[in-house]
C-alpha cells in the first residue's frame, strides 16, 4: 500500500468535500459584499452617495463564482441599488439611474472575465489530470503483496503539488522471486523524473529476464550509461540505487549501488545491511575495478527489511541535526507496517519543521509467508 501526503478520508471524499467547500465559499464571498455596501449606504447621510459602491459586488463574483452566479448576483445588487434609492427618495433621479447602468456594465464585464476564468480553471484541471496519469504511470503504487513478501510504501515529492520526483522504486514478482528497486537521482525537477522514468522502464524489462542479479546490475549500469550519453550530460546523470531480490528460500539478495544501507527488522532491533565494499552509483560502473557486490542474508517468517533513500536521513531540523532514522526505528519495531510508515512520515515532517528538503522514498518488505521447502527424491519403485 502507498502512502502519499494521505489524510483521514480518501482522496475522492477530499476532493468533493474541497470542492463543495470552494462553491459555498464561492457563493458566500459576494453576497456578504452585498450586504456591507448595503449597510454602509442605509448608514450614510441621505446628501451622501455611495451607490456606486454597489458596483465592486459583482465585479467581486467574478473571482468566485459561475457565469449564471454573475448574473444573479448582478440582479440581486441592482434590486438592493433600487430597493435603497427607494428608502432614500432618490429613485428617479439621474445619480441612481447611473448607478443602475454601472452596476449593469461591471455585471456583463465580469460575465465574461468569470467565463475565460473558468474555461482556464477546466483547461489547468485537464493539464493536472493528465500530468497524475503520466506520473502514475511511472511511479506505480506499492502492491500490498507479492508472493512471500507484503509491502507498504511511502513517498514525499519535495514539490507539494507533484506526487514524484527524483526518488524512484518498483516492486515485481518474478520467476526468480519478488525483485524490488528503490532509487535516488542526481537533480530535481522533469530532467530527474525523465532519468527515472529511463530506469524503471529498464528494471521492469529486465528483472523479468535476467536470472541473476549480476546481470541485473549490469543491465542497470547500462541503460543509466546510454541515457547519460543521450541527455548529452554523462558526467552529471547518475543514480543511486539498491535492488532486493527475496526468492523463496529464507534469504535476501541485495546489491547495492552507492545507496544508503537497508535496514533489516528483526526481534526487535534494527540492523544495517551493509557490503564490505561499497558500489558505486549508477552510471560510474566503468571506474570499479570489480564487479558489483552481492550481499546475502537470512531473511525469515516475519523479518522486514526497510529500503529508504537519503531524503530520509539528510532531513534536517533547525538546529541542523539530522533525521536519526535509526535510533526512531528502535521505538517503532513493534508497529505494523502501515502504522510504522505513518508514524515514520508524521515524525519526519515534524523533525524538518513541516519542510519537504527533498524526495523522500521508503519501502518496507516483510516476509509473512515460510519458505518452500525443496523437493526431496524418492527411492526408486
């Protein structure tokens, strides 16, 4: 299950309470325009004219308002601009028939200001449709389970209105097992979310093809190598990255990239998993003098291990402290992992003063299932 800036209520329930909010709001704004001018001109001495204050309510709805709630509350002023001449005893005369004509002219005009806003309202509503489904596309939630393995993820983009970034995961049930990526790449903005994009397209081809993990990597190191090449910025693309290969046996395979250390969960302690050497990131494989390095470890019914990128733990508060990932998991082993996420994410938010520093990605793979023991022979006959 993903967890993105998730509140209380789903998110179609927020957004119909949100807009419906925006409408009352909408219709409010205005009318309680209205009524001020209205008191202010009953207020006022009768050798006093404030009737074209009455002029600024409808230009006022069309700010907030539909074309239809324009024209009405154009009609409804006019009436109020009438019924107060009226209380005054200045009904016919020429400074209340031009307030009339004013509040006319001002009404047609905002008819056609509040229509070319809401056509430009309609047309921002498709751009953002349309850039949720792109970003779904490449940034697909967190199954809750894969095979033996169940998951919970979460994402913070350092953007609050975008839902990814430079951070990057996929989680796929393979042949080989349950095969999960979590990446971090160089930059921000579209030219980080295009190299992520390059690099799940690849690892979702090749986690399905390659057999073993070496050639996963170089698979990895490859296709990070050629975009470089294509974005004409090979000394500045790269990734970071971490690929987790749990097959059905109770082991974890894990190869790391320059990444920050996963954290295995296990009876209540948090351990690093960390190589003896350390990879280099995404698209430096040319300068290692060896290969990428495979770290195996046990992983049994009801181990969890958690996959983070550096937004997490280079989180820092106003003091400059750090985000000590590791010290906060110490309370929290106990927690499922939905309920560690959320309270992860509200601790983390807290720590950074409520600030988004950067992308932030975390995924959690608990076993639940035992593994599957091999096959013993049979004796002959």
């Amino acid at each position: 299950m993903l967890v993105q800036e998730r509140t209380h209520m789903p998110r179609a329930r927020r957004a119909v309470g949100e807009a419906a909010y925006g409408a009352t709001i909408g219709i409010l704004v205005p009318l309680v325009a209205l009524v001020v001018s209205a008191v202010l001109v009953l207020w006022a001495p009768s050798h006093t004219r404030f009737g074209p204050v009455f002029a600024a309510v409808p230009a006022l709805a069309a700010a907030t308002c539909t074309v239809t709630g324009i024209a009405c509350t154009g009609l409804l002023t006019s009436l109020t601009s009438l019924l107060v001449a009226w209380l005054h005893g200045w009904l016919l005369d020429a400074p209340s028939l031009g307030t009339i004509i004013c509040i006319a002219a001002v009404s047609l005009a905002a008819m056609w200001a509040g229509s070319v806003r809401l056509r430009r309202e309609q047309e921002l509503a498709d751009v953002r449709l349309i850039a949720e489904t792109a970003q779904r596309v490449v940034l697909r939630p967190v199954p809750e389970r894969l095979g033996p393995v169940r998951l919970n993820g979460l994402y913070l983009a350092a953007h609050h209105r975008a839902r990814i970034g430079g951070d990057a995961y996929e989680c796929l049930e393979t042949a080989f097992g349950v095969r999960v990526l979590i990446a971090d790449i160089r930059g921000k903005g579209l030219p980080a979310v295009d190299a992520a994009a390059a690099l799940l397209t690849c690892f979702r081809e090749a986690a399905h093809t390659e057999r073993s993990l070496d050639r996963l990597a170089k698979r990895l190191e490859d296709s990070t190598q050629r975009y470089a090449r294509t974005a004409g910025a090979f000394s500045e693309c790269f990734a970071t990255a971490v690929v987790v290969e749990i097959p059905t046996e109770e082991v974890v395979r894990i190869v790391h990239f320059g990444h920050p250390r996963p954290l295995l969960l296990r009876s209540g302690c948090s351990v690093p998993l960390t190589p003896s050497v350390s990879g280099l990131p995404l698209g430096f494989g040319d300068l290692a003098q060896a290969g990428h390095q495979l770290v195996t470890t046990p992983f049994r019914l009801g181990d969890r291990i958690l996959l983070y990128t550096d937004g997490v733990t280079e989180c820092r508060a106003d003091d400059g402290t750090f985000y000590p990932l590791l010290r906060r998991l110490q309370r929290w082993t106990g927690l499922t992992g939905a309920a560690l996420l959320d309270t992860l994410r509200e601790d983390l938010l807290r720590h950074g003063g409520g600030r988004r520093q950067d992308d932030a990605a975390l995924i959690l793979v608990e076993r639940v299932d035992a593994a599957i023991p091999a096959p013993t022979a049979r004796p002959a006959g």
